[in-house]
C-alpha cells in the first residue's frame, strides 16, 4: 500500500475519528452485568466469537462489496447494501449505533477539503440513512485504500473498540488487554482473506447471543456505554 494511503487507513481507524465509536460496547456491558463475562479467558472468548461469527461472516464481506460498489459508482447497489446492513441491526440500540455513528462521519466530511472527496458527499445525499460501514467503504475508496486493506482496518478498529469496553466494563488491567489485541489481531488476516470471497449466500450473522445483549442493555438500570 502507498505510504500515503497507509496514513489516511491509519487516521480512518483512529479512536481519535470523532464519530463516538467509543461511547459503544455492543452488548459485551450487558454480557459483564450478567456474568458471561468476568475475567479476561470469558471476555476474549466473547468477542473472539462475534469476530468469527457475526463480523467475519457477515459485517466483513458486506464491507468488501461496499468497496466494489463505491469504485463502479453503482448508487443502487450503494443503496440496497446500506439497506441490507439496517435491517441487519437486530435491536434498537445497534441499529442507532450506525446510523449515529454514519451520520457523524457525514458531519465530519464538510471538514474535509472539498476536492479530495470526488463526489462522496453527492452520493451519500441519496441514502437516507447512510450505515458507518458505507461511510468507511466511501473514504476508504477516495483515499485510494485498496479494499483488503479496509477491511482489516475496519475489523482491527472493532476489535480495539471491543476491547477497551472490556477493559472499562469488567474492568481488566492494560496487559489482559494487550494479550487480548495479540490473540484477535492474529485472527485478522484469515478471516479478512475469507470475508473477501464470501459468496453473499453465505453470509450469516447468527448471533442470538449479541442480540439477547444488546436487547437487554435497552433497559440496564446502570449503563456506561449506549450499547
């Protein structure tokens, strides 16, 4: 990847990107409040299997297709991916979560010098309620950032944000949680190889789990995070 394409992946999957991805924890409070997760072997096996099973084989590969979409300049299938990812929020406060968090990195391009974004802008008035994946597809594409190396910046930066919320939620010490980056982010490669060819036939977001959590936040008397 060009050195200056590395910077703008590296800026795009900054907790610094200002769009609260930090105020999230996608059930995984919940998960703490009532016990699945205790200690750091329980958290790193909760967010080891949304990785596998929710991220890898369904946010991941819709990702990929967002990037090709982005390139041919195919506004309907824009459009229907980024309706494919809201329906796919199975509660209230994920479906929020992106919508809040698109709308941000909406906000956040007016501060942007104007030629650097080709028409992004342009495309994104025509989606209602443009998702944050379709968001990051779309800088990810101006940017000249090739597709693989999106998505394994978009899955490295979910993981981060899982983990940090781990690290508050439990709480957990600064080392469980770089034993935690280590294991994850060496899952990263296979699962971005496997989300780039996933036929659409195959993807699945099958987690009742995540959704019985994030269900369940709604109503948590105590909350951190909003998710």
């Amino acid at each position: 990847m060009h050195a200056l394409a590395l910077a703008r992946l590296l800026q795009l999957a900054s907790p610094t990107l200002p769009v609260g991805a930090y105020t999230y924890s996608q059930g995984l409070e919940w998960a703490v409040e009532t016990g699945w997760i205790r200690d750091e072997t329980s958290a790193l096996r909760w967010i080891g299997d949304l990785l596998r099973h929710n991220l890898g084989t369904f946010e991941l590969p819709l990702l990929a297709r967002l990037h090709r979409a982005w390139a041919l300049a195919d506004a309907p299938e824009l459009a229907r991916l980024n309706k494919l990812y809201l329906g796919s929020r199975e509660g209230a406060e994920l479906r929020a979560e992106t919508v809040q968090m698109g709308h941000s990195a909406s906000r956040l391009l007016a501060a942007f010098p104007a030629h650097t974004l080709a028409g992004l802008a342009t495309s994104l008035a025509h989606l209602p309620e443009p998702a944050f994946p379709t968001l990051w597809a779309g800088l990810a594409h101006v940017w000249g950032i090739p597709a693989e190396d999106s998505v394994l910046g978009y899955a490295w930066s979910w993981v981060e944000n899982q983990v940090m919320a781990a690290l508050k939620a439990v709480p957990l010490g600064q080392a469980s949680g770089q034993r935690m980056l280590l294991d994850l982010g060496g899952q990263l490669p296979a699962l971005v190889q496997s989300a780039l060819h996933l036929d659409p036939e195959a993807w699945s977001n099958f987690t009742p789990g995540l959704a019985l959590a994030t269900c369940a936040h709604e109503t948590q008397y105590s909350r951190l995070f909003r998710s």
